[in-house]
C-alpha cells in the first residue's frame, strides 16, 4: 500500500487515517514501525496518524511486541467497545436487531415479530423506538454510533438508495434513508437483504477468502447476490442477483409479477407454506391433516417438523423446492462461475439429505468444469446474516471499503 | 492519475510509460505540459518519457497546440501503422483473421472456410501459416508485433488459459498458447469468443461508456460474456457467461452435455440448421422443400434467405428460437442488471421484426425495474467482433489494462 505523504489536505489526511485502521484491523496486533514500513509513511507521520487514533478511541495500546532490533515496540489494536454500529434486517413477519461493536463483536441481538399490514411510517416509527432503545440500554454515546444499516427484501437503487420495490412488504419508492434521517445524528445506510448476507459472509462468515460467491437466501421471497473479483455486484442500477423471477417451470403457478414458473412460486417460505395448507385443505394429504391443524401452518417450521416427525407428504414439498432450487443454482453454476454458493435465511433449516437431492441436481445440470469449481453449502450465520451484514456496512465504510 | 516518481526502478519506470501511453491514446492529441498535470509527474520526468515512447516509434508529434500562457506547446499522438497486433477467431466451418495497428485500424481481414475434422496440430499448422503470411504480406517487423489474440468458442481457464473445453470443435484440454508459441518472438493470448467479442464492444464497439453489460454470441453454439462495473467479469475459473446450458425447456430436446431443454439445443445455428433439414426430410413442410434442397440447407443463411422469401416455416423456426432466446434474455437481465446486452455473431443476421419479438419476450418475462434500464441491441461489429477482440488484447496489455 503507497500512502500520500500527510500534510493540510484534509483528504489525504482522511484518506491515510482511514488505511492505517484497516491495516490494524487486518493485522490484529501491529507496532507503528510495521505500519510504516507497510504504508511507506514515514516513522513520525505514521506516529502522528497513531496518536490521533488513539485519542478518537479507535484503537488501544495491546503490549509490547518482539524487537528486531532496538528496542521492543508497543503493539496497537482495535479498541473494542468503543464505537458501536446497529444493523435492522426488516422482513414481512419480523425485524432483527443487531449491536455490534467496532471490532465485529455483537453486543446485543434481538428479533421482533411485526405485522407489516402496518404503513411505512408506522414501521419506521416502530424501528425508531426500538434503536433508541438499544442506544439508551447499552448506554451508547451518539458520536460513537457509526451509523445504523438497514437490510430490507427489495430493490435498492444503487445510486439514490431509495427501496424501488419490496414486493413482499408492500413498498414501492421508499426513500428510508430520508424518511429515517431524523433518528439521531449518524448516518443510516440501506440495502438489499441478499447483498447485507453477502457483506456479513464475507466480513466474518464462510467468505472471508472467496473472490467470487453467490449468496441465496430464501424467505418470504427468494433473492440473491453476487461477489464478483471481490468486489460487490450491483449491476448497472442495483438489482443484480435478483433470481426470484427466473422462468424455473413453463408449466408452473402464475406468479405475482404477471409470469409463469418463477422460482420465487415454487421455491419460497410462502409457497411451500400455501402447498402444504392447500394439500391439507383439500384432504388430499390425509396423514398430514391427522398431524398438523390448517391454521398453525403459517411458517415453514411446520412443514420441517412434519419432515422431522416423518411425514412423507411433507417431505415430497421440500423435495419439490429442492429440485427447482438445484435448476436455479445451475444457472447461477453456468453464468456467474462462482467458488461458492452459500445459502442463507430459512434454507439453513433444511436438513443435509435435502440439501444434498439439490446439490446433486445443481451438479449435474450444470456444466462440469464450473460445477467441478464450486462449493455449495448452508450459510453458518444462520438467519442473522442481514441483520449483521446491516451492522457491518458502517464498519465497512469506517474502514474505507467500496460498498 | 498519481504515478510514481522516475528513478532507478524498471518496473515503476514501465508503469509511468504504459500510464502515459495510455492518455495519449485516451486524449487523441496532447502536450507534455498536459500529461505532467494529468499525472502529477513533473515535466522534465514527462519529457524522458515522451522522448523514450517517440523513440521506440508508439507516438509522433502531432502539430502545436493551443498556448496557456508562454509558448504554444508541441502535441503528440499515437503513430498509426507503428505497431501491430493479430487477432484470430476459430469457429467451426471457418477461421477470420485480422491485422490491426497501435490506434485501433484494421489493416487487413480475411476469413477462410476450415474443416474441423482436422487435429488440433493440423489446425494449428494452418494458422500459424496464415498468420506468417499476414505478417510478410503486409511487411510486419517481428518486433513491431505486440501478439496474437486467439478467439475460441469454449472454456478458457482464467490462470493457466489452456482451452478446457471446445464442444464443437472437439477440443479438450488444449494448451493454445504453448502449441503456438514456436510462431515467433512474440506473445499468444488464448480467449473465449464471447469474452473476445465483449472487449471489441468495449474497445471500438457499442459499450465504450457502458461499465455492466452483456454479450450474447450465436454461432455453433451460443454463450455470453459480462462486463461488470467496467471490467471482464471471468468468474472463479474462466467459464462466466457460459448459458448455452442453462435450462430453457423441461421437455426440450436432448443436449450433448446429457441434459434437456439447454439454450443451445433451441437456439443455435446448429440446432435451427437440424430444426429445418428435419422439416424438409420429413416432408412436413412442402413450401420449405419446395424452395430449397435439404443438402444446401447447412447454415443459417440458408433459413434466412427462405424467410425474406416470404416463406413461413423458416420464419417460425427463427421466432421459436427468438422466443427461447427472449426467456435466457430475461434471466440474465434478471440476474446482471446490465445497460446494454449486444447481440452477435450470427445473431445480426436475425431481421428487425424477429429481434423485436425476442426483445418483447425478455422484456415481459425480466423484472419491470432491471428491464427499464436495459437496451438490447445488435452488434455493429457483426461477425468480426470476436476477431477483433482478439486482436485488440495484445493493445490492452501495451495501454496496461486488465484482462
């Protein structure tokens, strides 16, 4: 890394302040004379760069190193629990709340079911209590909250941020980030839930070393997003990744967006949630009636527990889902060529033998040579994964990432 | 731009004359005074530079220019039929070659009819004849040949570039560059055709501005190249953009790769070739018969000629094809987000009426949102696109672009 030399410009000064903190989070521990010699700084701007962290409370002193030569350095890391950033993933049944602090480290997590029958500025006005709350409980400074990211299951445009469309929660040009402004003097950052999943896989997650990946995550809808030479794919206006309405089956249900056989019909909570309900309205599924009353068959928990218990009618819908799932993935094998794929959200309750009938069809659909390159598998972070992703956008900036 | 200062370093040395070469072909004309400000290098370091690059003949003064303040400055521009570059595309019924210098002027083409029967040494052979030819012909120094881009239609491994594997040529696990190397004293560069075609678009094309967008070639087969956020996008092993295989029709026909219903058994100038030879063989189309031998019905030409003739069963075997085309179309528009998709290769040949047809498809079936953002266009490079691009790689390396 070649730093500008430090002086009055304002930006450079910005610029090499903002390197020699990603340097240090990158290196965990580190002495001031490596942080030189890494930047190319000289040894006393490098200091000056050092105490001025120090004083903002970025950073702290962690002992002394080995010396080569001379005596033995002080070591400087991430100071944790000194500045604080909050990532709310909204989804259609509930909201999740992450405190995280400067160095990853989460602080608070908590999830919240809604009803988003509600309007926009009712439930902006619902996260808005909620983050005040967590401000004031965890008694956090308001200059050392950097910033609040908000995850949402729509179309974020990427140059005015503003959600375009969040079908599923009824939302159509909603500028959030204006509309949340007022919160508090931070920033709040807005962005799609498959590319927050794809910010935290690759931040502290299974794509911490992955160039190009692919993340999937399924829930009320099904979406994507993409990693491509390390950098995140946006496309030319945002929605990049967005596989929810690639054509799966001529033959399949009409979907919401006019067409035929969209993934989104065949492989999302929402439609395994109508097969089951539908299969057990009209009798046709008898010992899976016997099981489980129509009425508690709103989330696909039910229809894993069905799984779980036995029940084959149950099984053949996740089975379904897997088959259209493994078609979709092939295509995303075929055209992105990516070293992983990780899916996310409710698809990390599957179990392995399911998931397995979909690698297996993903593979052989797609061709060998990229199929040969990739790794398919459930994300780790679960169904946090937007919220965190949300919570690390802040950081990401802090540390003068390209977002 | 900020370079490095000159000094003793070859490498930062290299990399101040590729950057300054760079402007130059950028701002057509420019003065030394110019690029000192362009670069923050000063004007003495400027003026080495400058004298080196008109030195080895890459530029030539071009005149004087206006004056901003003391004397009118001299400007120089890049020295046309300086230096040179060969750019070859293999196809399976013919081989398109042309010779292009440092601005980008194409100084000679020509496309020869081959048979692919022929072993990959034999093919080879009669390459690296043609190309010796070329470069006696037209009096080509050997040292004024920059190299030799080579178009194939198949997978190209993205670190070792060894052609993975070429369906229609029968090629498998071929090291290109190695086997043509003997050529002579200057460099090989293997790549994909579409990949080819996407940095022809790029270079001298229709996406000179654009930074996301897509090529789809049709020829033998049929497969796609992205560019996203301005540059190639290769995927994690060189085989990004390959959609001859993803899946376009549950009960379409069987495909090489042991699949059904893969794009390329609907939309290729193969398949519509078999689709219409079928026809006339079975007698069920007596107006095509009629029209037209079945032994002179061995290209698409062939079925486009019958359709200007007002023949109707040539016309719908080009919009069943344009229809399956429209559904790959709305998934890539679904899954890149791209500005621009540029249709080539023999895909210009298609009349204006059967592109509006498949536009109309891929607009329907994509997301309204992304497919606002989209111009779906055809090439105006034709067929040379992929040619061209080869031909245009070793300019890249020269001007120090990414590949």
């Amino acid at each position: 890394m070649k730093l500008g030399k430090t002086g009055n410009n304002k930006f450079l000064k910005q610029f090499n302040e903002t390197s020699l903190l990603e340097l240090i989070r990158l290196n965990k521990q580190i002495s001031k004379a490596d942080l030189a010699q890494l930047t190319g700084l000289s040894p006393t701007a490098c200091g000056v760069i050092v105490s001025n962290l120090l004083e903002k409370g970025y950073i702290r002193e962690a002992g002394i190193g080995i010396s080569k030569g001379g005596r033995r350095p002080n070591l400087y890391e991430l100071n944790p629990k000194s500045y604080y950033s909050i990532g709310v993933d909204i989804d259609v049944d509930y909201i999740r709340f992450i405190l995280m602090d400067i160095t990853g480290n989460v602080e608070y997590r908590d999830m919240i079911s809604s009803r988003f029958d509600q309007s926009v500025s009712e439930s902006i006005a619902f996260i808005e209590k909620k983050v005040r709350q967590i401000i004031e409980r965890n008694a956090i400074r308001e200059d050392r909250l950097l910033g609040v990211g908000v995850s949402v299951p729509g179309m974020v445009d990427n140059v005015t941020h503003e959600v375009i469309f969040a079908p599923n929660l009824g939302w159509e040009r909603v500028d959030l980030e204006s509309m949340m402004s007022g919160m508090g003097n931070f920033p709040i950052y807005v962005d799609n839930e498959a590319i927050c999943s794809a910010i935290s896989e690759n931040w502290i997650g299974c794509c911490t070393e992955q160039r190009d990946f692919v993340c999937i995550n399924m829930k009320s809808g099904i979406g994507s997003s993409i990693f491509a030479d390390g950098n995140l794919y946006r496309g030319c206006s945002g929605s990049a990744g967005e596989i929810g309405h690639i054509m799966v089956d001529h033959n399949g249900p009409k979907c919401a967006c006019g067409n035929y056989g969209c993934l989104e019909t065949l492989v999302s909570s929402r439609s395994m949630v109508e097969k089951a309900q539908k299969l057990v309205r009209q009798g046709l599924i008898a010992d899976f009636s016997d099981e489980l009353d129509i009425n508690s068959i709103n989330s696909i928990d039910f229809i894993i527990d069905a799984v779980k218990a036995g029940n084959e009618s149950a099984r053949v819908i996740l089975v379904e889902a897997a088959g259209y799932l493994g078609l979709a993935v092939a295509n995303l094998i075929n055209t992105i060529n990516p070293s992983r794929i990780v899916l996310g959200k409710e698809l990390v309750k599957f179990s392995e033998d399911i998931l397995e009938h979909m690698r297996n069809i993903a593979l052989a659909k797609a061709l060998k040579y990229p199929a040969s390159r990739v790794e398919i598998l459930a994300s780790e972070l679960g169904e946090d994964s937007s919220a965190l992703g949300a919570a690390i956008v802040p950081l990401k900036k802090l540390f003068g990432h390209r977002l």
